[in-house]
C-alpha cells in the first residue's frame, strides 16, 4: 500500500543524534558517585570450586566492595539456569565467580585479578558431537543425558517410510554449523543504581529485552518486578544478543548496588563479550531424501540436533523453529522430522538474527542442490518442479492461499533467474572453467520461506501508548526496543498515517519499563507486524476521541469526519480547522483524555505438540538468491561478485529501512558463509575479538541486485510482515552451491574458509 | 589508581580548542577524549584498532584513538565527530548525507565512519567506488551491509562538489 507515510521512505527519526554524537551509548552515560565493576571469570572452563578468597580483592585502594554467591539477596539462579554468581561449580569459561567494584576502572581490574578462587579441574562436554555420544557426564546432575528440557520436537506429515518405499533414490547427507558471534559494534554495558524516588533499583543499558531482565533482576534482588526499572539507552546494535549477558551483568550490578547504596557500571571489553554473549547454536543436521526418477521429493526424513551449550533460555523456542523449517519451501507430502539440544560444557547458544533458520535453511537448500546434482537436473528446474504454489500445505499443514498467505516462489524464482541470467551463466561458466586453471566461476541458487513473528513459539503480544500534548504534539511510547533497525521510524510513519498528521509532530520516546507496556521481548521480527499493530491501535482510538471532539466543535457527525493533512476535515476535503485548533478544543473545554494504550495479539497458535500441524505462523515470508562467485583454486580464496536477490515481505513500511534491514543481515550471512568461526580448545574460547573472528569489511561487499515483492498480508499493520532476519538465510547455501558448481566440490560445514575450499576440511590451529 | 609521579602534561588542539591534561604513560588518546574532555562521539569497540568506531583525525589523517598513547599526541591537532558539525551545529554535508541515503543504523560506527568520509573527501572529493570501499576498510559496520554508507558517501561528494 502507498499512503501519505506509508511506503514511503522517511528518513531516521534518530539520524541527527547520530551523525553528530549526540546519541547517548549505555559506555556514555554516566551517573554521580558511580562504581566501576569488574568480573572474576572462571579459570578454566569447567572447574568445582573449594574456595574463593576476597581479602586481598578488598585491601586494594579505592575498592568498594566484592560481590559473591553469598551476597544475593534473592534467588542466585535466573532463568535457563544462568547463575548471577557461580558457586559451588563454574560450567563455562563465561562463569563469573566474583565482581568488584571500586573508584576507578584501574582500581576494579587490580581486585578481580587479585580475587582468590582455588578449584580443582573436571572433566567436560567440549562439543556438540562428544555431548551426542553415550555415556558421557552430565553438565547438570538432574539432566544425566544432556538432553535440554522442552526441546524435542517431532514433526509428522503423511507417511514418510511409504514415501522412502515409492521412492527411486534416497540420499543421506550430514551437515554441520558452528557458532556464529552476533558481533555489534557497541560491547555490552549497564549501569545500575539504587532507585532515586523508590525502593528497588533503576538499569541502564543497551538491553534487547527490557522486561526479561526487570524479570531477573527483581528475582535475583528479591524484589517485585514493579521494584526495578529497567531504561535503555541507545543501542549499538543486538541482533538477539544483548539479552542473556546483560541480563547477567544487571543482576551483579544489581548485587554490588545494594552493597554500596551507590550507581554501579560495567562495561564488557570485547573480549568479555565474546566469552560471556550468546551465539548462533550450532547444528548437525542429517538428512534423508527419497526421490522420484522425474524429480519430485517423495519423502524426508531429518534429524537436527542443536549445541546448548552450558546453560540455556532459547534453544526450546529456536528448536521448535528449527524443525517447523527443516523442509523448506517444497510441497513434500511425507515428513518425519526431530529436533534435539544437549548441554555442553562451553559457551551457550541464544538468539542471533534469524534464530535457527541460517542453520536449517543451510542444509535444506544444499540438500536440495544435491539432488537435483544426483537426478542430472539442473537445480533452477529441480526448485521449480517440487517448489510451493497456491493450494499446496506446508510442512505443518497450513494453505497457502491468496490473501491469507502467499506463494510467490514460483514466480520469484522464474523473474529473478531470468534477471540474474541464470540459464545462460550455469553453461558459460562450465566453458569457462575448463579453459581456466585456477580462476573458477560458478552461480548458485538458494529459496527460502520464514515465518514472521513469534507463531508457535509463545504467545505473542505487543503495546503502544500514544498521548497528545496540548499544544498538539505528539508522544509515541513502544513496549518493543530501537537497536539500530528502525522501528522507531517505522512505528512514527504508521501512527501518523492513522492520525493523519505531520510525522514531524511525533517525538518517539525512550524504552523504560516503568512507563512502557510490558510486550515481551523484541525478537522474531515481530517490531513492525507486531509492534506496528499496537501502534496502530493506539492512534486509531485516539483517532475516534479526536473526531468525538471534532463532532462537538463542528456540529457534523464525527462519521463524516476525519483527520487528514493535520487539519481536521470534512469527507471530501474541506479543512474545517487545524489539528491543533482541534486538539486544543478537546483539552479545553471538553476536557477529553487524548491518550492511548495500543495492544495486539494474534493469540495462541492451535499446533498438535505430536506432529507440529497447525497453524504455525501468521504468515510467512519469502526469498530467492542467485549468487556469483568466482574461486581461486591454488588459495581457496572464494569471492562473491554478484547477488540477485528478492524478497516477498507484504507491504514494506520504509522501503528504505527494508532495504537497510536486508542487505545488513545478507552482509551478517556473508560472514557466516566465508569466515565467521568461533574456535575452541577444551571449552576456551580462542576467538575473542576481531583480529581473531572476522567480520565483513567494505572490502567483501558484492554487488548486489535487490528486488522486493509485494503481497497482501491482512493480519500485518497496512499488510506489513516482518523482515528483520529473512535477509541472512539464503547466501551461505547460495555459495555453497555455486562453489560446487564452479570447481565440483561439495562443502557440508560452514564457513566456507580457505582451507575448506582448497582441501576439503578444517584445520586446526 | 592515580600514579601522580608518573604523569607528565601533554597539551593538543582538539575540534580547535586548545586543551591540557595530565597523563600517565599508558593512557590513551581515547581516554582522554572520552574521560577528560567528555567527547563521548568517539566510541570504543574492540580497544585493539580493528573496527575503527574510535576513528580521529589527528594532523589530517585518520587515527584508532584506541591505539595512539596521549603522550605521542602531544602538540597534535585532533578533530572528533564533535568537531564536524559547523560553527551553529549546522550538519556538515557528510551528516546530511548519512542521513538522507539511510546510512545509519545503530549509530555506534557512525562517527568514525563520518570522520573516515571527511578524510577521504578531503583528499579526493570525486572518489571511485573502489576508492571508497578501500577508504572505509577500517571502519566495521555489522548494521548496514555497508551499501548505504557507500551511497552516503557519493551523495556528499557530489553535493560538496555542486557547492564548490
């Protein structure tokens, strides 16, 4: 839809606090008497702990205090397990046993280091395959087989052993992938401080989830979640990642507050944001397809088992996702499919953009790739022949129709080949190829379909509050978060489109738990179809206030009125006074309240937990890419020429935003493809900072062909579906199937490094 | 801790201003920046020079404060994100370009991404896409994908140029 805002591109709301300074960062706000706090991590990764001696911590000059397990006033464990302090046992290098707190940053790092804590070594799980083998210890004593409560999920269609049965060829493959680090520019840090005008405690910080960790912080306070107030300040990016560890860091924060009666700050240098973050889980996925001789996919069979890692709040939501995806976008009429996470005793798994889709959506579209190679069909014809389309059901049995949901893949692929000149390419490069020694080319095509929003996941609800100031200003309160994706724009350009006004009278204001709606925390891009919704709501109750109002002032019936063009108008155009001679005469004398709370949900997903039929996702969105590389065979080296790529993504808000959003998460799925790899020793991290894991530069960027489709989607605000993390699926499969077009080799692991290019497998340091 | 014994002055013209502070041998150029003179517009990321959010100008080139001693940036002309803007907090055309192509995200690289650009243009106003990929390296973004910058970074050089 195209309307006076919507679908337009307005610029940032936040753009000149940002290119000027201004913006204030969790590191640049500061408080009066504040403490620097510093932790004591675990020594080594998996340790029993005998003692921990804070003598000499607490003799060092400027030192306030030292915080341990024995100075939690409330509960010690948060939610998934996280202690605020580690105590008899350290499960992860990540453990914080001790934090310190004094004057001076100088003067905090000298007592962590001179905190005593005597251990003796234990055994661990350090990876996913050794958690995956019989017999082995367990990480917590009450899970004796490492399986992660309320993670297994089956899903059943049709009957997928007849299927293997009618089929002429099955194909077994394994694919792996490892950690991907969220990697935001700005390193986490809060500040917390004992509550100015109450009893409880106030956090600042760049936090994704404010109400998950006032949930935590109160639970390991003691303390009612009306006792915390949680503020953001701007976010320097998050990506699913400033949730856990500043959740962590808050509570300590929090402890060393009330020990001192003084403001408490931590800021993580990237090296400890690195060991104490979440990560992308990692996956083994196994897969079997049975095939028809004419190409149609008869039956799958897949196992997917996730790395946890040492402690764990998502991998029960990013599982249930993991499995629900497995199939891809292909009309597959068989289907048996499970998921699984273990504990290990090393860094955890959370959320990262796009949760678990990079993983599975990896090994479907090579799987995919790999038999059409296996069939002698070229992969373009294979998609086409077994993709989605109107009337099919999906892998957990919703319709695709027109209007409810759409299938546009069809067509996608079809445009988006011809655009990038697949058919032509997939022969010249082979010609090239053999004429060339080392340079070779190669073209790859991935698909993908994502449901938007949180679906089965939890229950998903989202607040707005709108007010009206009296001069006719504008406030707009999100219970979502602002971390550099726009919503604070995107929000501001639906509320004015609903109250027909300037969008210059909004001033969008910050995220504070003790004025904002509790609505869950902002993930599953849910802050626009979601988000928006309330926002929605909000504007047009004021709306129907404004014309009550209006009606008063005018004598017309409010039904022939509206509010368009900051004027209040009769239907047909005629101004019949300005928004604020109108807001002005509901203040005074009418003495109208001019303030909204918006709220949204879709309610509860009706999913059978045997089989995971049901209706899974509102809606889903949809992409296709077709990427260029060319590979250097004496180095390995693969380099990324050309991307075409489309997006379905019903009505898009900001195109501009869109576009951000997009291409930002496609450059994030370059890393992961290329070179972004946490390594490990024995459960150390030995990827810490970015000299070690590497990040796309300006210098990796292809060209890149970009292409969005529009679509009806009702239950979106004016048909928008949630984008943020669609964009980062495609592209590790995409070169993963060009690589194998280009030289004939078959890569099952991420990333695709020099090594694996050249020899087939990693090496290790 | 404070090791007055080991201080020595150092004195620079930071944003024009002329400034003074007291330093130890280990503190930085972004410490003082950011701790002494509150120029909270240089962001620290990884304190190892790689992502370059703590991007200065200092005589002219592009410097990691993370990674300048105070001490070597003693009588240095130093210009900061705060030093950009004109005499009346007017937006430099690099600003209004970040803004205007959607080349800010999160904010959190944007000021050394700016003061990269100032460099870049100050040397060659009509830089080739190459050249400007080659310039901006050092400056990490994980919003952006980097094409907005890059067309943030074209938009200003023309309408630097259509001014002059």
């Amino acid at each position: 839809m195209q309307g006076t805002y919507v679908g337009k591109n307005c610029l940032r709301v936040d753009g000149y606090e940002k290119v000027t300074g201004k913006a204030v960062f969790s590191a640049d706000f500061r408080m009066e008497r504040q403490l620097y706090a510093k932790s004591v991590y675990a020594p080594k990764p998996h340790i029993r702990i005998t003692a921990v001696n804070i003598e000499k911590a607490l003799r060092i000059p400027g030192v306030a205090a030292v915080a341990t397990s024995k100075n939690v006033p409330g509960a010690n464990e948060m939610f998934g397990r996280f202690p605020a302090f580690a105590d008899q046992e350290a499960k992860y290098t990540g453990d914080v046993i001790a934090v310190a707190a004094a004057e001076t940053r100088e003067a905090a790092e000298a007592a962590a280091r001179a905190v005593e804590v005597e251990y003796e070594e234990l055994e661990g799980l350090w990876s996913l395959d050794a958690a995956m083998q019989e017999g082995v210890s367990a990480v917590h004593p009450d899970v004796p087989d490492n399986e992660i409560e309320y993670t297994y999920f089956p899903l059943r269609k049709g009957d997928a052993e007849a299927g293997f049965l009618q089929s002429d060829t099955v194909m077994e493959r394994s694919y792996f992938v490892g950690w991907q680090e969220q990697a935001y520019i700005e390193p986490e840090s809060v500040v917390v401080s004992p509550a100015s005008f109450h009893h409880g405690y106030d956090v600042y910080g760049c936090i994704q989830n404010p109400y998950t960790i006032r949930q935590n912080v109160a639970s390991v306070m003691g303390l009612h979640q009306s006792e915390i107030r949680v503020v953001l300040t701007a976010v320097g990016g998050s990506f699913g990642g400033k949730d856990e560890s500043v959740m962590n860091m808050a509570a300590r924060c929090a402890v060393l507050a009330k020990m001192t009666g003084r403001p408490v700050r931590m800021d993580l240098t990237r090296e400890e944001s690195f060991r104490e973050s979440s990560k992308r889980h990692p996956f083994r996925m196994n897969y079997r397809m049975g095939l028809a001789q004419d190409g149609t996919i008869k039956a799958l069979q897949t196992k997917l088992t996730c790395q946890g890692g040492a402690y764990n709040n998502k991998a029960q939501f990013s599982n249930w996702r993991a499995v629900v995806h497995t199939a891809g976008p292909y009309r597959i009429e068989n289907i048996t499919a499970d998921v699984h996470a273990k504990y290990t005793n090393t860094i955890y798994g959370g959320a990262y953009r796009g949760f678990s889709g990079p993983q599975v959506v990896f090994a479907s579209e090579t799987m995919v790739d790999e038999a059409a190679a296996e069939l002698g069909m070229n992969p373009k014809d294979f998609r086409l022949h077994n993709v989605l389309r109107e009337g099919d059901t999906i892998a957990c049995g919703q319709l695709l129709k027109e209007g409810i949901i759409a299938a546009p893949l069809q067509k996608m692929i079809q445009e988006l080949c011809g655009m990038a000149d697949f058919d032509a390419k997939w022969n010249s490069f082979k010609e090239h190829n053999a004429q060339s020694k080392y340079l070779k080319k190669g073209i790859g095509l991935a698909v993908t379909y994502r449901g938007a929003g949180l679906g089965g996941e939890g229950v998903d609800c989202s607040s707005a509050m709108i007010t009206i100031c009296r001069d006719g200003s504008v406030q707009l309160f999100s219970g979502h978060t602002e971390m550099g994706q726009g919503m604070r724009t995107v929000h501001s350009q639906i509320a004015a489109e609903a109250l027909g006004i300037d969008i210059k009278r909004i001033a969008f204001k910050h995220s504070d738990t003790s004025v904002t709606l509790d609505a869950g925390p902002t993930v599953a891009s849910r802050g626009t179809q979601s988000g928006g919704r309330a926002v929605l709501h909000a504007a047009l109750k004021l709306k129907d206030e404004l014309l009550r109002g209006g009606e008063k002032k005018t004598g017309i019936p409010k039904e022939q009125l509206d509010v368009a063009g900051d004027s209040l108008v009769k239907q047909g155009g005629e101004v019949l006074c300005s928004f604020d001679d109108l807001v002005g005469y509901c203040v005074f004398p009418l003495g109208l309240n001019l303030s909204a709370q918006g709220w949204y949900s879709p309610g509860l997903s009706h999913i059978d937990p045997e089989t995971q039929q049901g209706d899974c996702y509102q809606t889903y969105t949809n992409g296709v890419i077709i990427t260029e590389i060319t590979v250097d065979e004496s180095t390995g080296k693969i380099t990324v020429e050309k991307i075409t790529i489309g997006y379905e993504l019903g009505t898009a808000v900001n195109p501009d935003i869109a576009y951000g959003q997009l291409v930002g998460a496609l450059a994030q799925g370059l890393g992961y493809a290329l070179f972004e790899e946490l390594e490990e020793r024995n459960g150390e991290l030995l990827s810490a900072n970015f000299d070690e894991y590497l990040i796309p530069t300006t210098l990796d960027m292809p060209e890149v062909d970009f292409h969005l489709y529009g679509s009806e989607n009702p239950e979106g605000p004016y048909g928008a579906k949630g984008i943020g993390e669609l964009g980062i699926e495609l592209i590790a499969p995409s070169i993963g199937n060009a690589l194998y077009h280009a030289v004939g080799r078959r890569l099952r692991e991420l990333p695709f490094n020099l090594e694996r290019v050249k020899i087939g497998k990693a090496l290790t340091r | 801790m404070e090791h007055k014994e080991n201080k020595t002055a150092v004195s620079m013209t930071v944003n024009g201003k002329h400034i003074q502070a007291e330093v130890l041998p280990e503190t930085r150029l972004l410490d003082v920046l950011r701790e002494e003179l509150h120029l909270l517009g240089t962001k620290e990321g990884c304190s190892i020079g790689e992502c370059g959010a703590c991007t200065v100008l200092m005589n002219g080139r592009t410097v990691n404060a993370c990674m300048v001693l105070a001490g070597s940036a003693d009588g240095a002309e130093i210009m900061t994100i705060e030093g950009v803007c004109g005499p009346e907090g007017e937006l430099h055309p690099i600003q209004q370009a970040f803004i205007d192509a959607g080349a800010v995200h999160c904010g959190f690289c944007t000021p050394g991404m700016i003061i990269s650009t100032l460099s870049l243009l100050m040397k060659n106003p009509q830089p080739k896409d190459d050249q400007i990929q080659e310039a901006l390296s050092g400056n990490l973004c994980r919003c952006t994908g980097y094409h907005q910058i890059f067309k943030a970074v074209r938009l200003a050089s023309e309408r630097m140029h259509r001014k002059e």
